[in-house]
C-alpha cells in the first residue's frame, strides 16, 4: 500500500531552525523542500522586496501541490505567520489527498538576536540584515500555532470574509504575478 503524501509546514520568525529543519525533513522523507529565501536570493539578491517574496512563495505552493497531487512529500519552508496562511496550505493539501504535519519554531527574542548575528556574520549570502525593531514588529505580527493546529486536531476555519474558498484567499495572498 502507497503512503499519502504528506505536506510539511515549517511556522516560525527567522532564523529560528526551520531551514536547518526542513533540510533534515528533506532527506529523511525524500520530500521536496521548497525554502522561499533561497528563490529571492536567487532572483534577488541584496533585496528582499514584498511583492516578488509573496509572487515566489505562491509560485513555490503551486510546485508544492503538484508534486503533492503526483505523490511527492514536500516540506515548505516559508514561516507562515498567520493563521490564515496555515489553514490555507491545509486546506489545500486536504483538497490533494495529502497529510500535514506543522513544525513550529521558537526562541527568546536574545536567542534569535544571536542567531540573526550569527548568520549574517557567517553566511551574509543567505540573509538579509535584520534590525532589533524590524524583529520586534515580527513578532508582534506572528499567529502562533494552537496545539490543535500543531497537531491536526482543530478543524480548518472558514476562508475569511469576502473569499467563497481558501483556494481564492490563497490566489489573493500569493499573487501569481508581481503584475
């Protein structure tokens, strides 16, 4: 008997663990890994603009459920700070016949100062500079993850108001072209 495939969601701020993570899932599941920063780096280099990241993690989700739809596992490795944004991607891979399983990522906000310092200090072609109030505002902004999310527990919400399916909402987040 097949396996389902299963869709791997990484949930954190930077330079919290997901990539290390999702790396490790990678090979242990012989799952796609689709890692955002690496696209905009890529494309982008020095900048890291708004409307091409959102463009490229919608690109990436649309690789990420074919593979899903052919079979593959795939581990997306975005951060995925709302709630809207998880329940979106589940949604999705429900729609295919695949699992989730969510990790969530967490550290003190010393910690991850640490870690922002240490990458860039490091490996500065894998990063953007972060300041203390640009963290700040992160996490403020971040949804953190119920344990019924974490664990598939808790139903799916309803797309958000003025969107009939996630499938719509997700069209509207991630735009299919910087157009």
């Amino acid at each position: 008997m097949m396996r389902k495939p299963t869709l791997f969601l990484t949930v954190g701020l930077p330079c919290t663990g997901k990539t290390t993570t999702a790396r490790r899932i990678e090979t242990e599941e012989k799952a796609l890994r689709l890692t955002k920063d690496e696209w905009v780096k890529a494309l982008h280099g020095h900048e890291n603009p708004s409307s091409a990241t959102d463009v490229i993690e919608g690109r990436l989700i649309q690789i990420g459920l074919r593979a899903l739809e052919l079979g593959n596992s795939v581990v997306i490795d975005f951060g995925l700070w709302s709630r809207d944004e998880r329940s979106a991607l589940r949604q999705a891979a429900a729609d295919v016949g695949a699992t989730v399983e969510m990790r969530y990522f967490e550290l003190t906000p010393a910690e991850q100062r640490e870690r922002v310092d240490r990458r860039q200090a490091e490996a500065p072609q894998t990063t953007w500079p972060m300041s203390d109030e640009e963290l700040a505002e992160w996490a403020a902004s971040f949804e953190i993850p119920t344990s019924g999310e974490l664990d598939g527990t808790e139903p799916i919400d309803d797309p958000p108001a003025g969107f009939a399916t996630w499938d719509k909402w997700r069209t509207h987040r991630w735009p299919p072209s910087v157009f």
